[in-house]
C-alpha cells in the first residue's frame, strides 16, 4: 500500500489535499487507541508531504529551465518543502547556479540579481504536525469550566476530541502544568474529573521519574473529596424544604447579615451549638473555605460567640439577652401552673442579677479548667483523667474520718472503673486485689481500729493504678494510652505488691 493509498488520495494530490485527509484520518486513527495506527498513518503523512514537496520542486526547477517561470516561484516551492529531502532531484544544465548545492539537502535557487533577497525560514520538519502557538492558560481555563459543569463521560470525549493533543509531545508537555493546576484549582475538580484527566494525562503512575507529579494529584483527590463533603454538609441545611430551623441556619450562614434572624437564632435554646457545630464540621473538612464559601461576618461571629473556651463579649451579650427572657419566661410558667406569687417578680431583677453572676463563674471555671488540662498535657504529660483521678481520691482520703462508708465507695468505684478502663482489664483488677490485700497487710494493728482504716485502705488501692501509670509515663517519656496499653508491667506490679501483702502478714 503506498503512501497516498494509506490517505486515500490520488499519486497526484497536492499538499492541501493531503493534509484534508491527514486531519481527516486522524478522527479514525486516534493516538490513545492505536498508538501503532497513529504512528503509520504519522509516516504516510510525512512521505507524501516529502513527494509532493519534491514534486512541486522539480516542476518549478523545470519551468524555470525552459524559461516560462522566474526564481520567485522555485524559491516559494523550496520553502513550502516540510523538512530536509532525503534525495533532491539533479539539477538540469539550464541552472548551475544549484549544482552547489551542500549533500543531502534540497537545492535552493538564488534569488535573480537586483531583487530583495527572501527572509531566511527555518525548514518546517514533518516529524508530528504542531501547532505554532498554544495558549497553555486558555486551555486550562476551558478544560477546568467543561469538568466541572459537565459529566466525566463528556470530559473523556472533550480530551479526545482536543484536536492539539494529538500531538505526544505536546501532551507530555502537558503533564506538569496540568498537574499543577489540578492541585491549585478554585474551587477544586470532583475526584471522578480529577481520575479522569490525570488518566489521560498519565500523571501518578509510580514509575514516573518526576515525584512532583504524584505529589500534585494526591493534593488535588485530597482537595476534591474534601470539597466534596464540604458541600454535602451544606446540602443537608440547603435542601431542608420542611424545616424551617434549618433554612435560618443555612441564611444565616451564606446570606448578608440580618439582625432580626440573627437575634432569634440567638434567643432560641440549642440554637447556637447547633450554628457551632456545623461550623466545627465545616472547618474539620475545609477550613479554607469557611470565608470563601460562607459569609466570613457569620462565621466570625457565630465562631467567637459560641466558644466555650473564651468569654467573647459576643458571648457576654448573648447570655444578657438569654438569662432575663429565660427568667422571666419561667416565673410566668410557673405562675400559670401554680397560681400567682409577687415575690419573684418583686426580686426579678436582683435574681437575674445573681443567675448572671453564676453563670459567669461557671464559664470562668469552665476556662480555667480546660486551660489547665491542656498545660498538664502539654507541659506535664499527664492525662487530665489520671490527674482529676488523684484529685477525687485525695478528697475521698480527707473525708474519710467524717464520711467513712461514702468515701469508701467512691474510691472502690474509681478503683474498678480506673481497671475496667484499660486495654488488658485483667491485670489490673488482679493489681488493684493485692494492693488491698497490701494495704491491709502492712497497716498496724493500732491504726485499724480507727473507722477512717477501712476508706484509706480502699484509697491506697485506687490510686495505685493511676499513680503506677504517671511513673511509667515520666519514666520511659510515652503517653498514658500506651502505657495502658501494656500488660507486663501490671503482672510485675503485681508480683511485687504480693510479695509485700505476705511480708506484712508474716511480720504481723
């Protein structure tokens, strides 16, 4: 089959029709499907430019030869040639001004004396038609704006059918900023578009040499399925046709500020924790689209008013406006169920007075508390639990002589709980046996007829797990929950506190 046969042209086609008919092949012969098709069909191409280039060259040569042409129409057919000629055609007698022509290139003729010598072009090589000029960003542009408002099926057919892509090396240029911009894209591709581009693209693949590729991709899934349920927690309050709480919440959130709906979103009780805890699911998935998406005032405010770990005078207002409606809302409730009683109207505004306060004691102890629990964890290492363990133990300790049997059940309870609590509850239940037997082994015969023995027995063998788990964590530099972890070291306890039980039972 020759060249023209495999375009389906005649031997005599020019190069217009050739590369009507290379375009034309190219939409059946596509380089994904068939590389090998694409890389013959690529071949005929080349050759039949290369003959007609030759062919339009010996005719000019020999129109110039009998006289009937000048040298401007040889030179334009030279310069239309593709690429170097392999085999030029030997020049006739008639123009010897080409018999100096270099080997292995075409004869180019000179241009007829007094005329302006032609700009010098580069020969335009056949090896892959290019085109001369891509616009790398208007292509990402429409590539991105087509993924996202279309469906994958169309996008594989668009990149398909990108007529510039059929060139390989053009697409393999394409890799890295493709990539790129698949991790920086606002707002980000669904992770199905994202497999899809980055499938024809070639990008992830292990074996790629280039590692910025893969880095890329995994950042842009990542943004995706994040962005993804980022709009699925919002479609839950969107799509809320029947609730009309939800759809406050939801205006309030993506809406200008109104103040009327923000002061009863206020007002009503559950509201504003359920404001702060879509907030909190928003910033968990995509904290940095908390003010792009959203009305960066509401989640300001919302944010800083419901923190229960700051007192924000958004805070402060709120609870000022709650407390008295609440009061006042309670008195008239009680008064219609059990009749009407003056005194709490009379001492309203000295009651609301001191419910405030309270209130704002509780929330200073509330802050105090987690600030120090986040101090022992990070300064100290040591779990708040273990440390509120100890503290209650310790109360149960002082309060044993006045409250004996109180004490000492709530210290057998923290006990079994500290025992039950942990990875292997075996152990420490056996350890917390024997440091009451123990305990009691090694109490005088003196002390036990106090009624305090009996609690302080039962505190001493509480806070041996607690204090057993302090030491280890200090000791080794690991966390508590890997301490508690661990069995061994419970069994070794044990063997210990044994021995101590059957020494102080020997001794006595």
């Amino acid at each position: 089959m020759t060249p023209f046969h495999r375009l389906g042209l005649a031997p005599d086609s020019d190069e217009r029709a050739i590369k009507r008919a290379y375009a034309r092949e190219l939409k059946r012969c596509r380089p994904d499907d068939d590389p090998d098709g694409f890389q013959a069909l690529n071949e005929a191409y080349q050759q039949c430019l290369r003959i007609a280039a030759q062919r339009a060259f010996a005719l000019a040569a020999a129109q110039d030869a009998e006289g009937g042409s000048d040298d401007t129409q040889t030179e334009t057919a030279a310069r239309e040639m593709p690429g170097p000629v392999a085999s030029a055609p030997p020049s006739p007698p008639a123009a010897p001004t080409r018999a100096s022509a270099p080997a292995g290139e075409a004869a180019r003729p000179r241009p007829a004396p007094g005329s302006r010598p032609a700009a010098r072009e580069e020969p335009q090589h056949a090896a892959e038609p290019q085109p001369r000029y891509f616009d790398l960003q208007a292509f990402l542009s429409e590539l991105f704006d087509f993924a996202q408002r279309r469906l994958t099926v169309d996008l594989q057919r668009w990149l398909r059918d990108c007529e510039p892509l059929y060139s390989l090396q053009l697409k393999h240029a394409l890799r890295a900023p493709v990539a790129h911009a698949l991790a920086e894209c606002e707002p980000p591709l669904a992770p199905a578009a994202t497999d899809v581009i980055a499938e024809y693209f070639d990008l992830g693949a292990l074996y790629d040499p280039d590692p910025r590729l893969r880095h890329w991709l995994a950042v842009a899934s990542d943004r995706g399925a994040r962005s993804v349920a980022f709009e699925r927690i919002l479609g839950e309050y969107r799509n809320a046709h029947d609730r009309l709480v939800d759809r406050w919440l939801f205006n309030e959130l993506q809406r200008p500020a109104l103040w009327p709906r923000r002061a009863l979103i206020a007002l009503i009780p559950t509201l504003p924790s359920r404001l702060r805890g879509l907030l909190l699911r928003l910033q968990r998935v995509g904290p940095e689209w908390l003010e792009q998406r959203l009305n960066p005032g509401a989640v300001g405010f919302w944010l800083r008013a419901c923190d229960p770990e700051r007192l924000d005078p958004r805070r402060i207002a709120i609870a000022a406006a709650r407390i008295p409606l609440y009061y006042l809302a309670a008195i008239w409730f009680l008064s219609m169920l059990m009749g009407f009683d003056p005194a709490p109207r009379e001492n309203a505004a000295r009651n609301i007075g001191l419910v405030f306060a309270g209130w704002a004691a509780a929330a200073l102890a509330w802050i105090g508390l987690r600030r120090m629990q986040r101090w022992m964890v990070q300064r100290m290492r040591w779990d708040p639990l273990s440390a509120y363990t100890l503290a209650l133990l310790a109360a149960c300790a002082a309060c044993a002589y006045w409250l004996p049997f109180q004490a000492a059940l709530i210290a057998g309870i923290v006990g079994f709980v500290q025992a039950r609590s942990r990875a292997t509850p075996v152990p420490a239940m056996v350890c917390l046996l024997v440091a009451a037997l123990a305990a009691v082994a090694i109490t005088p015969p003196a002390a036990r007829a106090y009624d305090a023995t009996a609690p302080l027995v039962v505190v001493a063998a509480a806070a041996v797990l607690p204090l057993h788990d302090l030491a280890l964590a200090r000791r080794f530099g690991v966390t508590l929950a890997e301490v508690r972890a661990g069995a061994g070291k419970l069994w070794r306890l044990a063997q210990i506190l044994a021995a101590v039980a059957v020494a102080g039972y020997l001794l006595h």
